[in-house]
C-alpha cells in the first residue's frame, strides 16, 4: 500500500516509524514531514493546509491511503475535499470529516454532544455577544478559578484559566470582542474539575472502536512540572494512576456513548478519538474531545502496539475494524522533549515555521 502522511510533528514521526515497519507498506510519503520523518519515510514539501497540491500529489503517485495527523486539515474540512472528488473513490481516508472534527473545532458543539449523550463533563455555559449578561451572572454562580474557553480552534491558547471574578469578567468582554478573533466569538464557560488529567485515545471505524490505551503529557517547561505551558515537554503511557478499572470505567461512560452518539447523530467518523479527561475521585469527566491523535502523546502510545498498523487503519477506513485484532504492550513507554533554550516562545515559532511555512 502507497501512504501518504499528512503533519510535520512528533506524531507523524511516531505514525511513519510504525507504518514503515508494515508488511504491507510499499511507499510511505510524509507532508512535510520533520527531520525523524526523513529516516523512515520520504518527505514532500506540501502544507497540510493545501488540499489542492495534496490531491495532485495523491493522484500522480497513486497513493491508496492518506493518513491525516493534524487538526487543523481536519477540522478545515479535508476529507470532504477528497470524497468530493471523482478521482478519489477508492482512496482510504484516516480522519473524520468537518462534521464529526467539530468534537474538537467547537467546544460549544462538543459540550452540546455530551450533554445530548449522557457523557459526564463540567456544568458549561455558551456566551456570545447576546446573552454576555447571562454570562456575567453565570460567572458570579460558579466558584472559583473560572475556565473561559473560545469556541474555535485557537491554536492551543484559546483556554483561559483566571482565579479573580473580576478578570474572568474582564477575560470574558475581550474574547467576545476578538481576543482571539473570530474562535472566541462564542466563548464556553466552564466550571472547573478538580482532579489530575490524562488523555485516552481510541480508533473507530463509526460503529465498533478499538481502546489504544492512556497517557500523559507534561507541557510545563520546567523540572518537577514548574514553569509555563509548552506544546509538551514529555509523555507517559500507560497512565499509572489510571488503571485497568478506571479504564473500563472511561470506556463505558465516555468510549462507547461518544462513538455511539455520533452515529445517532448520522456523522459517518472514521479515524482516532482522543479524550481529554479529568479523573475526579475515580470519576472520568470529559475536558475536550481532539478528533486526532495527540502530540507527544502519540510517541508513547503507538509504540505500545503489538500488531501492524497499517491492516488496522485499512480496517478502520473499510468499516470492517470489528473484524481486527488490537493488542497493546503492558509495559510503560516515556518520551522526553529536547529543546533549544527560548521555549517556549522561541520554540513555538520554529514549529511554525517548520509545519507551515516550508
Ligand atoms: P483544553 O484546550 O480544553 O484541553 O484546555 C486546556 C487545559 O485547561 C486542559 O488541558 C486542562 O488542564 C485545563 N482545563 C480545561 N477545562 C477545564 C476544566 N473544566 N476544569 C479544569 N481544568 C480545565
Ligand atoms: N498533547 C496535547 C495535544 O496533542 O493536544
């Protein structure tokens, strides 16, 4: 099978070592790509964002699955763009369509979603400029520290955590009037869950799912989880606070209603599911939904997997992942981020620039 690959991260590295040890990969490209990608796979100089040079691309070298990593094609819609064209009926898509990458694109659908399938999160309110009033009086019912969350994707910064009133008051104005432009036109407020976080990944074909197993990221900068927020500093999989129990537990409450629910609700989604959980007393509340897989995260989990890759992502894509087995490796996988000095800041501009702009 010819693959194409589509991101420029950690996890595409993870992704494109794993499928360049399957049997059945012929030809693995990576779009674009990174330095890790280049030893295992051949890298093209095409921006995720650019369907139309994706397309061209797969049709000249007849690639048979495109493998999508990032969220932003997703949720901007790329597997809408392939099925809507003729020359890409048999080619075996890896990721959900704009409607079901709406879990992640909007926390107002995502919240709207749990609520309508009985899967545990946070009390939540959604603001815009309309009922800002309600808002303010939400805020002042709520306890603090104040979650405020733009609607939109916003990069990984549209979540504001404040503990004073007053500035989550304050917060609340400036999302609306384009703190982050148009992702915080609405703005979901959100009671905070006390707990520690982790992550549960899964794959599904939109009827039966395969569980991939927990991890943790650790995106403070600093030594002993101190410092500012980064894009990741490490990760950890299995979750050793998570165990087989609570597993079954985010399974049953959270797995199973959210692939369920989106077939309720007639969205066809074929690719990873990635919870973003609290584990509140032994309680899973759901955080956020991300309609791929995560990135360190995916440098843990996916080495962890006992079987080939690539027939499981064929399943996936062909609606038969019922008829597949997935076994995961018990023993725990760490990865450690090495960074230049400036991160994050510094470092945050050199990932853009190597994702988008080679
Ligand atoms: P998100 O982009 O939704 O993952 O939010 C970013 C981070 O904010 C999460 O990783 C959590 O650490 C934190 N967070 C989000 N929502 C809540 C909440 N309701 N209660 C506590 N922490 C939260
Ligand atoms: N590591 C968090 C994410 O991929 O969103």
């Amino acid at each position: 099978m010819r693959v194409l690959l589509v991101g420029g991260g950690g996890r595409e590295h993870a992704l494109a070592w794993k499928l360049s040890r399957s049997e059945r990969l012929t030809k693995l490209y990576v779009a674009p790509g990174n330095a890790g990608t280049r030893a295992v796979a051949e890298n093209v100089a095409i921006n995720p964002m650019d369907f139309e040079a994706l397309a061209d691309f797969v049709a000249s070298r007849r690639v048979e699955m495109l493998v999508v990593g990032p969220e932003e094609p997703l949720v901007r819609g790329i597997r809408d763009f392939f099925e809507a064209d003729g020359r890409f009926g048999s080619l075996l898509i890896v990721g959900p369509g704009s409607a079901g990458a709406r879990l992640e694109g909007s926390k107002d659908f995502a919240k709207g979603f749990m609520a309508r399938h009985g899967i545990p999160t946070a009390a939540h309110l959604t603001v815009t400029r309309e009922n800002e009033e309600e808002g303010l009086a939400f805020l002042q019912s709520l306890r603090p520290p104040y979650v405020l969350k733009a609607d939109g994707l916003a990069a990984g910064k549209g979540v504001l955590i404040v503990n004073d009133l007053e500035e989550a008051r304050r917060e609340l104005g400036e999302m609306l009037r384009g703190k982050f432009g148009d992702a915080g036109e609405r703005v979901v407020l959100e009671e905070f869950a006390r707990g520690i976080e982790l992550s549960v990944f899964a794959l599904t074909d939109g009827r039966s799912y395969k569980m991939l197993g927990s991890a943790k990221d650790y995106k403070r900068v600093g030594d002993g989880d101190t410092g500012p927020n980064t894009g990741g500093m490490g990760a950890v999989s299995p979750v050793p606070f998570a165990d087989e129990a609570f597993e079954r537990l985010v399974e049953e409450r959270v797995v199973r209603p959210t692939v369920e629910g989106l077939r309720a609700e007639g969205i066809d989604y074929r690719g990873f599911l990635f919870f973003g959980l609290m584990n509140v007393d032994g309680e899973p509340l759901v955080i956020e939904y991300n309609a791929r897989l995560g990135d360190p995260e995916t440098e843990v989990v996916i080495p962890r997997l006992r079987v080939d890759l690539l027939p499981l992502l064929e399943a996936m894509a062909t609606g038969r992942l019922r008829e597949v087995e997935c076994r995961l490796d018990a023993r725990f996988r760490v990865a450690v981020a090495m960074v230049g000095g400036g991160i994050p800041a510094a470092a945050v501009a050199v990932w853009k620039y190597r994702v988008w702009r080679r």
